[in-house]
C-alpha cells in the first residue's frame, strides 16, 4: 500500500511558531456580493438557464490579471471571473471549485444545492439535493487513480462542509451524483494522541491523490486526511482555511493571525519533518482563503482590496492580480 500522506512530515510535535490562532473561520466563505460586477451593477439573483454565456464588461481594473494562469472568482452572485471577463453561469455561485483538469466547476447553486457544471455554467447538473435545514459550503474534488496492486480503487468525489442545526460535518457524494454521506475520521496512532473532532469541521480542501485537509475552528486547528490508510489523520499545525498543493503530496498553505493581521504559511514536507513558513512577513492587511495555482509554485489570496498572489518561494511581495472581491481558485486549462 502507498505510504501515508504525510510519510515525509514526521511528528506533530512542537512547532516554533509564536502567533497567536486566527480568528474563528466562517462555515461559508467571505464571498458575499459587496462587488458584484465590474459596471457597479447588481445582476438578478435567478436560477433560470443562462440567457448570455458572458457579460461584456465595462471596467477592466476589476479584472486585471485573470487573463492568465487559469485564475477565476466567485462571490456568491451569478458572474464568475475568468480569462479576462466575467461569465454568466445563470444561478447563484458560491465556493466555486474545478476538477483536476479543468473541465467541470463544482459550487454551491441558489437554492443550496451541489452543482456541477461545464465552465461556462452550462450542462449544470444537481448532484446532491439539499434537504433544506443545512448549510452547504467549500465543495472540493477528491480525486484518486487506481492503484490495483495496493488495493486502491479510482475516487472521483466531491467533499463538502454541511451545517444544520448548529452542527457541522464533512460529507462526500461521488461528482457524478448520489446521496452524500458523513465521512468518517480516524486518528494516527500514538504519535499524535490529540483525538480528531468528529463534529465542526470546515473548508475541505482536497488533492488529486486521495488526501485533504480541512479545519476546526473550534480547535484552532488544521487537519489532514489520507484516504490511502486506514488511520487517516491526524492535526497539523494551529491555524485555519487550508489549501492543499494540487498532488496533495507535501504543500498545505493555511491562515494564521499574527500582530493582529491574517498572514499566509506555507507547511512543507521534508525528510526530518513538517517545516512552516510566514509567506507574508510584516503584512499590514489581511490574507485569507488561500488557493494554488496548478503549478504549485503561486498562492492566490483574498485582501480587502482584491485578490492578489503570492510566490511560495518567498521571492518578492504579494502581486495584486484583481481588484474584484471574492474567493479565488485555479482552473487547469
């Protein structure tokens, strides 16, 4: 069988970090409509079939540099940025996801549901109705090749966080449609003897290799999951809105307060363990829903001025790539 996730991260022991835990994240994503197009205008919040796949627009400054490098926006209205422009999906976006190869958008539609989607909104299908009383956010794609000689079969699921009644688990629907069902989570043995919360759990983020980390806020805490072991997890550093490199091998790049800013770190993998590093020293803003690019070598982040991104080399500052407001993620194309 393959080796953990986390075979090069070692313990979770103490990690010299001394900042504070950021602030409770949120179940739903700071994505409201407080920019909901580039004209100023604010489309009508419909679920109908799209009347028009894009929507000129009228002021490029909100759409600088999503021209390039497969960046899109969602902020809870019907428009999407992409490539330049801002499609019209035809209902209700939130949490906008992609497959790993950039066919099909994953997101939470007007009336709750999970949608799957072409990438210009079209050929949407519901694959999980909500059953009203719950709050669906951040659905990811977990995706696994088949490993016959190790046992493993192909994955091809969508996760998701759902809230109802003041409670909060992580669920799973195969991205072709079903019945969403609670996932189960088992703790690593002795090493990390802290047990994994059952209930709480947020912002799923998930890789192409069958692993994903989510966070607690009511712990402070982020977390990794392997799909490829049977004791699946275990916590990972203080911190919260987890972003898993694209191979889910070694990279999570997660929010943590310090000085009272959200900063962005970056835990690498290595061969004597888990290393953490502050790719946004002396931060005079906030930096939070983090997202990497395909190649995993850039972070895109929200600020209260617009996305920007950020090398994981630490070479040079964060670039401001957008003035729109929302959450950002990487389309492979």
């Amino acid at each position: 069988m393959p080796a953990p996730i986390r075979r090069r991260r070692g313990t979770a022991a103490a990690i010299a970090l001394t900042a504070g835990v950021t602030g409770a994240a949120l179940l739903l994503s700071g994505c409201g409509p407080d920019d909901p197009t580039a004209d100023g205008t604010t489309p009508p919040a419909t679920t109908g079939a799209p009347t028009a796949p894009v929507k000129p627009v009228t002021s490029s400054s909100a759409l600088n540099g999503t021209a390039h490098g497969g960046l899109t926006i969602s902020d809870g209205t019907r428009y999407v940025v992409m490539n330049g422009t801002r499609v019209d999906f035809g209902t209700l976006v939130r949490d906008l996801s992609w497959s790993p190869d950039g066919t099909k958008a994953a997101f939470v539609d007007g009336d709750g549901d999970l949608v799957v989607s072409d990438p210009d909104g079209s050929g949407r299908v519901v694959v999980a109705k909500n059953p009203g009383g719950q709050t669906w956010s951040h659905p990811t794609w977990q995706t696994r090749k088949a490993d016959p000689a190790n046992g493993l079969t192909a994955l091809d699921n969508l996760m998701f966080a759902a809230q109802s009644g003041g409670t909060t688990k992580l669920e799973s629907v195969p991205a072709t449609g079903g019945a969403p069902q609670p996932i189960g989570l088992n703790e690593l043995p002795s090493d990390h003897p802290d047990p994994l919360p059952a209930t709480g759990n947020i912002w799923p983020n998930a890789g192409s290799n069958g692993a994903a980390a989510y966070a607690n806020p009511g712990t402070g805490k982020v977390y990794i999951r392997d799909d490829n072991i049977r004791q699946q997890g275990s916590a990972v550093t203080t911190g919260s809105e987890p972003a898993m490199s694209a191979d889910a091998m070694e990279d999570i790049v997660f929010v943590r307060s310090v000085d009272g800013h959200d900063h962005l770190f970056l835990d690498r993998g290595t061969n004597n363990g888990p290393t953490f590093k502050d790719l946004t020293p002396g931060a005079t803003t906030d930096y939070t829903e983090p997202a990497f690019s395909p190649a995993g070598d850039v972070v895109a982040a929200r600020t209260p001025a617009g996305i920007v991104e950020v090398r994981l080399d630490g070479t040079g500052s964060p670039v401001k790539v957008s003035d729109y407001k929302g959450l950002p993620a990487f389309r492979t194309s």
